[in-house]
C-alpha cells in the first residue's frame, strides 16, 4: 500500500526516490515493501537557504503604497 499525498509532500520538500526494499514490520509481524528515499546535501543547503515570497512587499521586505483614493474601487450599486 502506498500513501500518494505523503509520497508528494516529501517529493515536493526535495526529497529522490532511490528504490524499493523489504523491512521487518512490528506492526503486520511480517516483511513490507517500503519506498527508499534520499536528500542530497546541495539540495538540502539550497532549500534552506530559500526565502517564500511575501505577498504585498517588495524586494526590500516594504509594503507596498496605499491604492491613491478611488482608484480600484467600484461604486456600489
């Protein structure tokens, strides 16, 4: 069995497929199949060095100017 939304989510944080191996399972007491993954450490030091992009600044992290009055506005009907 295979959970497609965590697969994403680490697939998404950088994270490379590299194979598929056999684990002892505590839980089922039995041998799983489970889905091998790795993070390079340039992707890794890339990614912690991004910065999100903030909504309503500029480059200089200052908000944006107030809208001039009646501009984007529409008047109610």
């Amino acid at each position: 069995m295979t959970n497609g939304a965590s697969r994403r989510v680490i697939e998404k944080c950088g994270f490379q497929f590299t194979g598929q191996d056999l684990s002892p399972s505590a839980y089922f007491r039995t041998v799983v199949a489970i889905d091998r993954f790795s993070l390079d450490r340039r992707t890794w030091e890339s990614l912690r060095r991004w910065q999100p992009v903030r909504i309503g600044e500029d480059r200089d992290g200052a908000p944006p100017p107030d809208p001039e009055p009646g501009v984007g506005l529409r008047a109610a009907s």
